[in-house]
C-alpha cells in the first residue's frame, strides 16, 4: 500500500471518517468575545473530556454529540496548546 501513499492500509492514507476513533482532537478555533473565549479556550487546545467524559477513543460525531447535548453548562477539560507534550 505504501506506493499508493496509503499508510494505514484503507485506502484513505491519513484522511479519517467523521466514524472513525480519534486519537486527538484539538480546538480549530475560538470565536472572539464567545463562551469559550471568555473561558479561556484557545486555538491549538487539545480536548481531554467533556462533561467528565473522556473523549479518548470516541468518533468526532460522537464527541460533538456530547457537546450538543449538553444542557445548560458544558464542561470541557483540555491540555493548553502550551503544555501539550503532543505539539512541542
């Protein structure tokens, strides 16, 4: 597979399912002046939790899901883009 670029075997070399688990997920942005901006979210922050549950193995709809369904306060722990070992 590796002369068609494709690493992983799947033919999708490193591209991945919304379905797929995810290693890491990581914060694309954070609107100026929002929730999560006057929380302290950064750009580059990795997502450990939500609500106390670990995003660990969890699919990207899955982890939206659960921030979707959150009812009135939504908890997220993170790893700063700072102390992130994974982006040193």
């Amino acid at each position: 597979d590796d002369e068609n670029g494709n690493e992983n075997g799947n033919g999708k070399g490193c591209q991945r399912s919304r379905l797929e688990p995810m290693d890491t997920i990581f914060v694309k942005s954070v609107k100026d002046h929002g929730p999560a901006h006057q929380a302290g979210l950064c750009t580059g922050d990795r997502l450990v939790k939500v609500n106390g549950e670990s995003v660990l193995g969890k699919t990207y709809s899955q982890v939206i899901s659960l921030i979707q369904n959150s009812q009135h306060i939504l908890e997220v722990s993170i790893m700063p883009k700072d102390d992130d070992v994974l982006q040193l």
